[in-house]
C-alpha cells in the first residue's frame, strides 16, 4: 500500500510539472495589468510546485487555487485537480478534473485526455452519492454550507465518504438539517420534513348530565337500592377442586418419572462398572449414551414437580376464598332486612 501511494504521489508530480509547463507559455497579456496579473499566477504557481516536492498537498492546493484566481488558465485546473486527488478530496477532484477538460477542448491532446478522463473515473469510485427528498418544492438545499439548488433536486448529489450536513430552507424561515454519513459507492436517501405537522382535531365534549331537582314538599320515599352483587363462590370452588386434582396427577407423574430416571441412573453405573472391566468402545459408548441423556430427564422431573405445586397451590387459594365469610353474610342479612323494610 505504501509503495502504490508513493507511485501516486510521484506520477502527480510530474503531470503537475507539466502542467506549469503550459502555463508559462500561455499566450503574453496586452496589457500592464495583465502582465502582473500573469506574473503572480506564475510566481503562485511555481510555490505550488514546490510544496507538492516537499508534501504539502493543502498548501500547494492553496498556491494552485491563486494562481488560477489571478490568470485563469484551463492547466492549472489541472494541477488543482491533482493536488485534490492527493488530499483525498475524490469528488473535488472529479468536479476539477472535468473543468480542466472542458476548458481545454482542442488544447489538450489525445492521450493527455485519456489519462484525465481515467483519473476521473477512478476518483469516482471513491466517492458516494445522497440523493435528496423534501416535502415541500422550492425549499433551498444546502450540503456542507455549500448551496445545491431548490427541490426537487434532478439527481442524486455525488460526495466524498463521511459525514455530512443537509440542510433545507423556505423563504418563510423554516428549515431543517439532518446529518447523513455516506460510504463509498453507496446511494444514501435523505428526506428532509418542513411542511407543518397538521393540528389535531378538536374533541366535542358531551354535557354534563344534571339530576333531576326534587322539591321540597315532595314526601314520596326513596327508591330502594340495587340487590348487591355477589360473586359466584360455587363456579370458583369446582376450578378449586379441577386444578388441585390436576395437581395431584402432576404429582404422581413426577413421582413415576423420577423413579424411572432412578433406574435408569443405576443401569449408567452398570455399564460404566462393565467399562472398566472391559474397557471396549462399544461399552463406553453405550455408558455414555445413556449418561447424556440422564440430566434431560432430570430437568424434566424437577419440570413436573415444579407444575406439580403450582396446581396444588394455585387450587387451594380458590378453594380457601371461595368460602364466604360470616361477616359477608351478615351484611347481605342486614342488606336484605333494610330492602324489605323500605319496600313495606
């Protein structure tokens, strides 16, 4: 890995040399102002060399960026385009890389033109893409500070991996912004919610139910009360007696189920004695077929016994609150006493 990314470096080097070569002989400016203006795009440019000799790619991107920005010229895209590929700027790199080539049209030669379209093509595997949705059209977008348009977006937006900020803006002052993290050659959908919530709909209240006003002459008795609700003991009582006696089958289950086991543990004590006095591997394979499967039906036992007591407890709670309390008699005596009294 490190000798292929000193190839690299290499290589970008000398096609960025070249590219200084047709910058210096650009065609001379007309004028005074142009003739600075071309000797501080050199003096930029040959500092940008220099730093990419010694590997500062950021500075020499810098240098670069001047150079171009004080005489425009379609070779430095190129060496700007380089020093982006360096840094890992693989999207920056693709989006350069293809100014140089529609700047330079005819300028540029054949094999130089194939080279550059490859690079771009090698740059943009390294990149991924998000491809944006927002619910409201006309909303403004922008992804790391940098603006991409209004919605609806055309195409999915092409990025360097990592992460990234959306942002969407109405001209009203709503926005809202959400991050994405992107991998390399991965589409990541991205949707960004600014119409408003709707307002939930209003609940109608029934009035209140006002009781009926008795006047004060009014000598008639009360109506007597309602017969109080008795719980249904006896339903209660047969799953009492249900569910205990199933309790008792479990019981005896387990029982039988553990003496069975018993049994089969001393025959494992056998066949391991007979091991160790002929220690064949039919003996031992039978003594350790029947020792796995032992501790199976050991948990099966405990299982049984386990429901065993559940069921029994479980049938005596309702037999036990199944039985009504003398007070609770009482007080459906007193009840009944008072309803006949009203009713006379």
């Amino acid at each position: 890995m490190k000798r292929i990314r000193t190839e690299r470096r290499t290589a970008a080097r000398w096609l960025i040399s070249l590219g200084l070569a047709s910058a210096l002989h650009a065609a001379p400016a007309h004028s005074e102002e142009g003739s600075r203006q071309k000797e501080q795009a050199r003096i930029h440019f040959g500092r940008g060399i220099k730093l990419v000799k010694l590997d500062q790619y950021r500075e020499a991107l810098a240098e670069f960026q001047l150079a171009y920005a004080a005489s425009p010229h379609f070779s430095v895209l190129y060496n700007i385009g380089q020093a982006q590929t360096l840094l890992e700027r693989p999207n920056e790199a693709c989006r350069t890389l293809q100014h140089y080539l529609d700047e330079g049209g005819a300028q540029i030669d054949a094999a130089r033109r194939a080279a550059v379209e490859a690079s771009i093509l090698r740059e943009q595997e390294k990149t991924g893409s998000v491809e944006v949705s927002v619910d409201v059209a006309g909303a403004l977008l922008t992804l790391d500070a940098e603006p991409l348009g209004r919605s609806p977006l055309a195409a999915p937006v092409r990025v360097d991996p990592g992460a990234h900020r959306l942002k969407a803006s109405l001209d009203s002052g709503i926005s809202r912004e959400i991050t994405i993290e992107v991998a390399a050659k991965q589409l990541v959908p991205a949707r960004l919610e600014l119409a408003p919530a709707p307002a939930p709909a209003p609940v109608s209240l029934a009035p209140p139910v006002q009781a009926p006003l008795v006047p004060a002459n009014d000598t008639h008795p009360a109506p007597p009360a309602p017969p109080p609700i008795t719980p249904d003991h006896s339903a209660q009582k047969t799953w009492g007696y249900v569910v205990g006696a199933a309790g008792l089958a479990l019981s005896a289950v387990a029982v039988s189920h553990y003496l069975w086991n018993r049994n089969r543990y001393d025959e494992w004590r056998s066949r391991s004695n007979a091991y160790y006095v002929d220690p064949t591997d039919q003996h031992r394979e039978s003594a350790n077929s029947l020792g796995r499967s032992i501790p199976a039906a050991s948990a099966v036992t405990v299982g049984l016994t386990i429901g065993a007591g559940v069921a029994l407890g479980t049938g005596a709670v309702l037999l036990i609150t199944s039985s009504p309390s003398s007070a609770d008699s009482g007080a459906q005596a007193r009840s009944t006493l008072v309803r006949l009294q009203g009713e006379f």
